[in-house]
C-alpha cells in the first residue's frame, strides 16, 4: 500500500457488539491496555506536535459516537484525525458510512489491522486542512466528528463551515476553547472565536467532559465533548460573514482599548479617527465600550455602518 492509498476493502461487517468495544479485538481488556499494546506492537509514540492523545474512556466514546450518529441520521459522518481508530470503530457501529482523514502516515498499520473487520468505513491519509470535504464524502451531507488538536482547532471550524455540506460538528476540544465557544459578552473568554461560533452556530450542548485521565497520554488540560449544530442560514445577509468577522478581529486586536481607539489604531482594518466615530454614531454605539461587550447583533451594526463608510470591504 503506498503513503497515499486508502485502507483496503474490509472484509466484512463486524456486529454493533463488537465494533462499540473501542478495537475490535478486545480478549477481554480494557481499551487503555489494548491502546498501549497497539502501540508498542507498532513501535509508536505519540507525537505532541500533532496533539495525538487517544481517547480510552469506552462510555465517553460511545456517548460522542451516539451523537454524532443522531446528527448524521444515517448519513456519512466525516472523522478528522482517527488515530488508532477507536471513536472510528464506535461510529462504524452506528451503521452509517465513517470516512476518516489521519495525516500521520505511521498510522497506517495499526488503523488497517483495527478497522480490517469494518466494511463501512473509508480511511484517507492526508492533511484535513488540504483535503476536498465534499469530495470525500462524495457530495452527500455529513457531520464531523474528532478529537480536535489544539494547534488547528481554529483553522479547522474555518474549513468546516466553509464547507456547505456540512451540517454539524461532534467535536473534542480543549475545555478552555469549549469555554470560548459558549461565552456571554462581558466575559474574559468572550472572543473572535465566539462570535464566529454565533455566525455559524445556532446552538451549542455539551455531550461529556473529559478528564486527563481519559487520554492515553494524559494531556495537562481537561477536555469537553460538544454538539456544535449548524445554523440553516446566516443570522443576517448585511454585512456579509466576511466583513463582520473582519470587523470582530480588528476590534478585539487591542481588547483592552476602547472601541474608538481600538479601531483606530488596528492593523487589520486601517481606519482614520473620524470614519470610527462616524460609524459607531450610525451603529448607535458607545465608543468607550470594549470589543468583549458587543453582542453579535451590535458587531453586524458596527460592521453595517462601517461597510456604508467603505471601510469594511478594504
């Protein structure tokens, strides 16, 4: 098999019983010791570049894999980062056609000895951020699903939305970053993220949360397994989602300034004095207000006015 092939065609179906154990060769254990067998058989570690740290925790992986099978509603699921396949295994089980995407090329091995028995799951070696979404799960309708590495989350959610086929998310992350994604305006964990969650997001549940002790490695941060479901339809047309967002970051590149200093002095939106003022007296805002007051419908409003100015699509 070269670096670029796909896992071959399984063999044959394993039962729901069998594949929901984690791997489907289980004699018994537990999914840990089955995880570090895997890897010492494999001569692996796991590489923190990558945020490789591989869920052992077999109810909490049913719990994600269920979700993401209710969302999917029989449709393809799309898993970004499989590692030894363990919550690939769980999705299987669900009936559903699983495609995964792992760019660590090491993987290959251990991923086709534990998915072998596995007839509706698809596995393709590349870089989730390069690869046609679409075009992988041939044109149909899916749900993402993984562990998201720290390092991509953002960069990740990006490629997602822009995705117009994708209809939600059954994700992993970092507490911290769950904690970005459901903030209020006002808090310290209000950010360009939450906003951008809000665009694209009509609502957001928690599935489970996950402990260190839950990854094999243990990573240094707790984690949260969420629901991210997709809004329909933008929440408004003016401005358009790349302006708004546009605005967002530029606001919340000096958080701490006001509003009127702030976006004055950003890099990323060149603006003079005088348009801001303008355009927050149009908008109705307070220029001594901070970025992480504003509300999504108060941002469209900035962002509105400083489109009407020509500012927000420099």
């Amino acid at each position: 098999m070269s670096p670029n092939d796909d896992l071959p065609e399984a063999r044959g179906p394993a039962s729901a019983d069998q594949a929901r154990r984690g791997l489907v060769s289980s004699a018994g254990r537990s999914l840990a010791a089955r995880t570090r067998d895997l890897l010492a058989r494999h001569g692996l570690r796991p590489r923190k570049s990558l945020g490789q740290s591989f869920l052992i925790n077999e109810a909490k992986l049913e719990q994600i894999a269920g979700a993401a099978a209710e969302m999917a509603a029989g449709g393809p699921i799309l898993e970004v980062g499989p590692g030894l396949g363990a919550l690939t295994v769980a999705l299987a089980g669900h009936g559903q056609p699983v495609v995964a995407v792992e760019v660590d090329q090491r993987l290959q091995a251990p991923l086709a000895a534990v998915l072998e028995p596995l007839d509706n799951v698809t596995v393709h070696f590349a870089d989730f951020l390069t690869v046609d979404l679409d075009a992988v799960v041939g044109g149909q309708p899916f749900v993402l699903a993984g562990n998201l590495p720290y390092q991509i989350t953002t960069p990740l959610l990006e490629k997602a939305f822009a995705a117009p086929r994708c209809v939600g998310l059954v994700i992993t992350v970092q507490r911290e970053v769950a904690q970005r994604l459901r903030a209020q305006p006002g808090t310290r964990d209000y950010s360009p993220l939450t906003l951008f969650c809000q665009y694209h997001v009509e609502r957001v549940e928690t599935i489970c949360q996950l402990a260190p002790g839950d990854f094999l490695p243990a990573p240094a941060v707790a984690s949260t397994a969420l629901v991210l479901h997709r809004r329909t339809s933008p929440p408004f047309t003016d401005p358009t989602g790349e302006a708004f967002l546009r605005v967002v970051r530029a606001a919340f590149n000096q958080r701490r300034k006001a509003l009127r200093s702030g976006l004055a002095g950003s890099p990323l939106l060149p603006l003079d004095r005088a348009i801001v003022a303008a355009a927050l007296e149009t908008a109705a805002l307070d220029g001594q207000r901070r970025a992480e007051t504003l509300t999504l419908e108060e941002f469209a409003r900035l962002a509105r006015a400083l489109g009407e100015a020509g500012q927000a699509d420099a």
